[in-house]
C-alpha cells in the first residue's frame, strides 16, 4: 500500500507483467483507499476497483471481480467485528465505481 496523500492510497497484489504474460496463472489486482470526513464527524472509507483484470484475458476479469467483492467483504467483516462499522453501500464491478464501507 502506498499513501499519496493523508487520506489516499493505492494497494497492489501481483504483477502487470506476469498477468498479462501468464493470464489465468497470475494475480494482478490494484485498489484505491479514500478515507475521508462525514458531516456527522464520522469517517468513510471508500475502496475502489482500480483495475479490470481483463489483462488477463476473461478469465482475469472474472477473479478480479472476485477477489475485490471478496476483500470488500473481509473489510466489512473486520470492521463489524470491531465495531465501527455503521453501514456500507455496495457498487460492484463496474470500473470507476466504487464500494462505501
């Protein structure tokens, strides 16, 4: 994970190369992370899908998606456990979209 900013950081799983190379036998996933102010003095975290996997052919894409909605719900999952989560709101597999935590 790499921050860009106070509130802003991009995380990366696997490589570009070998997933294009590779295909189906390499991972590449990246994800942006947004943290920021609600009026009500809470925080929102907001993950975002910053790649499509499609690199890697359609079988990429697919366990791209996968994986995202997996981690998602990891992190809701966490975040419940430690209570701290209020609530989420879900915008999957698009690219560009985005998923609230």
């Amino acid at each position: 994970m790499v921050w860009l900013d106070g509130t802003t950081a991009d995380a990366e799983r696997g490589s570009k190369l070998a997933n294009a190379v590779a295909g189906d036998f390499a991972t590449y996933m990246k994800v942006g992370v947004r943290v920021h102010e609600t009026d009500a003095g809470r925080a929102a975290f907001r993950l975002e899908k910053l790649s499509t996997g499609r690199i890697g052919g359609g079988v990429g894409g697919t366990r791209t998606k996968r994986n995202f909605r997996s981690l998602c719900n990891q992190l809701v999952q966490a975040f419940k456990e430690e209570v701290v989560l209020i609530s989420t709101h879900d915008a999957w597999d698009e690219p560009g979209r985005r998923s609230n935590f």
